[in-house]
C-alpha cells in the first residue's frame, strides 16, 4: 500500500472517530441543519448519519423499522458463505475419512482378557436415559443442522427443490422443537457426569501415551478416562452451552432481539456446532464400533470385570474395594446375564 | 431488457406514506407485514430532515439470495428479485442479511415462529403463472405482467420515488440534480447495485 493511501485511510479514520470525541447527536444535527443552508444539496452528513445504522424516525410500528441501513449482514454474510460453511463442512467430512482410515488400520479394541461373566453396574439406568435422550436429541440437532447448513451445496443437486425444501422445512421444525430438549438433558448431564470427570493427576499419563490408542498398550484410567475427561468438558460443557445459549437467543425472536444480536447468536451458533459436531464424530466410533464392550456398557449400564479392569482399571479397584458403590449382575436377575 | 431499480428522491419525499399504503392495498400484504416504509431522518429538526421510502431495492448482487438455505430466490429477466414461498422454510437469513429490512416474516405460531418469508416483488408476482388466483394470494400483484410498473411509485404524489428501467428513472434523476446545481447523491444505489463500473449480475442467474 502506497503511503498516501494510508495517510488518507488515516485521516478518513480520524474524520470518523471525531463525531465520537464529544459532540451529541443535537449537534450533530445542528451541523447538518447547518450544512442544508451552507451547502443545499450537499446531504453528506445526513448519508453519513443513515450509514450508521442508527434508528431514525418511521410510522411503521416494529423491530428496527427506523434503522434505513443496515451493513453487519453482509459482514455474516461473507463469515458464513465463505468461511464457516465450508470449513464447517469440510473438517466434519475429514473428520469422518479419518475415523474410517483409522477403524481400517486399527479396527474393532477387543478385550484382551476372557471375560469373566461377573457384570459390573457402570451406568445406572437414570445416568443411561440421561446419556441416551441428549445422544438422540444431539443427534436429530446435528442432522438437521447439517441439512441447513450444508445440504444446498451437498443433497440440493441431488434430490432437486421440492424435495430438498420439504426435508428443510422438516429439519427447520425439528431442530427447533428437539432444540429444549437437548438443552434440559444436558443440563441434567453435565450434573450426573461433573464429578467423576473431574481431572485427576493420572490423566496426564494417559494423554502423553494417548490412552494407548496408537500402540496397544495398557493404561490404567478413572471412570472416565482423560479422552472422555476432554470430550466432556470441551465437547459437552463448553461448545454444547455455547450451542444451547447462541440457539435459544435464535429460537425466540419473540424477544426484541435485533438482527445485530441474531447474527452474533448465528456465528456462534455455526462455530460451536461445527466443532462439536466433528469431535463427536469420535466420541460416538468409539462408543459404538471403535471399542468392544462400550456400546453394551451404555446399553445396558453393565459391563465384565475384565473390559473394566483392562479400560478403567482404577475404577475398578476402587468398586472392588468397596470405595465406589456400584451393582453388580449377582443377585440383579433384571441384567442381562449374557455379555459376549 | 431492461434492469428494474427503485429510486428515492431525498429532496421530494414528504413522508406521505402514499407508496406504504398503495403497497398495502395492491397487494393485499399479510397482516403484521409492510413491503415498503418511509423512514425520516432528523425528525422534526427543520432543515435537516430529510424523508426516504424504503423496500427491497432488488439488489444486483443479493444477500438474501446468498445465504437462504434452501436457494428459493431467484432473479428475473429483468433484474427482479423473487422468491418462491412453497421453497421458502422460514429460516429468517434473508432477513439478517438484508440491507434494507426488506424480509419479513408474519407469525406462523407460539414463540415468535416465522411463516413464509413475505418482501416487496416489484409488483412482479412470483413463480406460479402470472395473473393467476394462486400468484396473487402469495405475492400479491402482478402489475409487470400487465405492463405496469409497482403501485408505490405510480401513486408517488410528488414521484419522488421512481421505479422502473434504470437508465431512465437515473435520467430522470440526472436532470432533476442538474436543475437544482447540486447533491447527486441517490440513496442506496451503492448497496443495492454496486458501483457504476461493476459489472451486473447476469439477468435470471442463480448465485
């Protein structure tokens, strides 16, 4: 950039910044009055004015009516179309190629050991209604979020207007009548869930080794291991607030809210989905066909003494020792007895 | 072909509300909507106010059209701006990406849920066959179609609010600037069009 263009951005930033510097809008308007009988025509002042997105004066009764321009929405509208959009859909579309690479590479973690046939409670059935109302509704969310988001460019060509609109339309009532579901469930989720995700000092092993993910190798964890501790405090109780929060302000617009608002509560809302979503990508392979046992183990809320010594080994000294109060199978005719 | 624009006169705008309630009666508008506004700024500070009358300018590169979700816009031949309100999933981007306000939403249910996008069509109607009964219980007037250009500015009373080809309603701009000597400033005609050098949108193409 040339100097002189600076020096003019310059000046034209000071020019701006100077109505700011003490004078009031009387004054303002007393400048332009002033300006009509100096200058007649010369409406720069007023033009400016409008340019400001301020509220003036209209008859029509409602939400920023007055407000002539607006210029933030073409501001959302590059964030969206240009960066959230396709960074969005792009990573949750790697995110996926990973994941099968790396079930390709590494396949189904089996137990190691025979299994026992003695059945610890790991879940108790509260904790799995919990666990499985906000997976569905997550879910439900993030399908119909997907289809809004990125099913112009994706299923649009494919399955043509009429069609794409309807499963819009439905995705749209969906996403806002599961919306405070997902919300209620998670916040009983998060309280159920906070204490035993609280990081203890062995986590740090654990990540240096990565849970043993890469190598195979055995590391003793807590209840929750240091990957489901990050999934949970990053995943669950940051991103999905900020989803629940920026969504809540876009399912009300009963409220007043003004587009400035709607479209802040939108950016954040699309961030935070986007990254949530491809993080569960990994939460739900393991919790299904990336780790034997963890799906019965969420299913049914047992799992074998073998699958708890050899994934959550400090867990299961300590409800073998009696410190943590857990059921087991013997005596619970209701559990299924057949794991395996 | 021509590219249709609307234009407001600064200068001749009484704030009448005229072209609000010709909208309203041409095109029998859903309750709670108003396609056009007059908007006034410096109210009541004399010499300083000045009026503009306001509605989707039909922009050349348009925001709405970019970011709705389920591509309902779509341009005309002649630079119109339309949507298709059997598309239309109420989603409210149009309305946060617009300049001017033009998209509004009547309520479609408890908490505020919107219904179909409603804007002004330039009294161009919609997708369904012009004319027909179903076009105007939708969009309203199809008054292009018969060869007439939008109520607003037909019942301007001091046509300070110019619709039509763009060339001439800016001919007749230019002519008014060069009796008054001064103050060629045509509101909204950088957002709604761009710059005179910018190249126009390519007539009837989806973006």
């Amino acid at each position: 950039m040339k100097p002189m263009v600076v020096c003019r951005r310059l000046f034209a930033v000071a020019m701006l910044l100077l109505p700011l510097a003490g004078t009031s809008v009387a004054q303002q308007q007393e400048t332009q009055q002033q300006r009509a009988q100096s200058q007649p025509y010369n409406n720069a002042p007023t033009w400016r004015d409008v340019r400001s997105g301020k509220e003036e004066y209209t008859s029509i009764k409602g939400r920023e009516t007055g407000v002539l321009v607006q210029t933030y929405g073409e501001t959302w509208r590059q964030l969206k179309n240009s960066w959230i959009t396709p960074i969005a859909g792009w990573l949750i579309a790697a995110v996926v190629l990973v994941i099968g690479a790396f079930y390709k590479w590494r396949g189904s973690i089996k137990v190691h050991g025979a299994p026992t046939g003695r059945l610890i409670e790991r879940f108790t059935p509260f904790e799995r209604y919990t666990h499985g109302v906000v997976a569905i509704s997550f879910v439900i969310l993030g399908v119909s979020g997907l289809i809004m988001m990125v099913g112009k460019y994706v299923l649009l060509p494919v399955i043509g207007y009429t069609l794409f609109a309807w499963l819009a339309q439905l995705s749209k009532h969906s996403h806002n009548f599961v919306g405070p579901v997902f919300i209620v469930s998670l916040l009983m989720f998060i309280v159920m869930f906070l204490k035993d995700n609280l990081p203890r000092l062995y986590d740090i092993k654990w990540f240096v080794k990565l849970g043993g993910m890469i190598s195979g190798e055995h590391v003793p964890s807590g209840r929750f291991n240091a990957g489901e501790k990050v999934w949970f405090w990053s995943g669950v109780v940051v991103l999905s607030l900020l989803v629940s929060a920026s969504g809540l302000v876009l399912l009300f617009p009963n409220f007043d809210q003004v587009r400035a608002v709607m479209i802040e509560a939108n950016v954040v809302h699309m961030v935070s989905a986007g990254a949530v979503l491809a993080m569960s990508l990994g939460h739900m392979y393991l919790g299904t066909i990336g780790l034997d046992g963890a799906y019965e183990a969420m299913r049914t809320g047992y799992v074998d003494e073998t699958w708890a010594k050899e994934h959550h080994e400090y867990w299961y000294n300590d409800v073998k020792s009696g410190k943590i109060k857990a059921g087991t199978a013997i005596g619970q005719p209701a559990a299924p007895q057949a794991q395996h | 072909m021509a590219r249709m624009k609307f234009l407001c006169d600064a200068e001749r705008c009484i704030e009448c509300n005229g072209c609000v309630t010709a909208c309203k009666q041409e095109n029998e508008v859903p309750w709670g909507v108003n396609r056009r506004r007059v908007v006034t700024i410096n109210d009541g500070i004399v010499g300083a106010e000045k009026s503009i009358s306001v509605a989707c300018m039909h922009c050349s590169d348009a925001p709405c059209m970019a970011v709705c979700p389920v591509d309902c816009f779509y341009r005309t031949d002649e630079g119109v701006v339309l949507h298709d309100k059997d598309l239309c999933i109420g989603c409210g981007y149009c309305f946060y990406a617009c300049p001017f306000g033009a998209p509004q939403f009547p309520q479609a249910g408890a908490f505020g849920l919107r219904g179909k996008m409603d804007k002004c069509t330039f009294c161009a109607g919609g997708p369904e066959k012009d004319l027909s009964k179903e076009e105007f219980a939708k969009y309203g007037s199809n008054r292009l179609a018969q060869g007439k250009l939008p109520a607003c500015a037909e019942m301007c009373s001091t046509k300070a609010l110019l619709g039509g080809d763009g060339d001439v309603i800016a001919d007749i701009y230019r002519e008014r600037v060069l009796k008054r000597g001064k103050g060629s400033e045509v509101w909204g005609w950088g957002t709604a069009y761009g710059k005179p050098d910018q190249k126009a949108a390519p007539a009837g193409a989806k973006s």
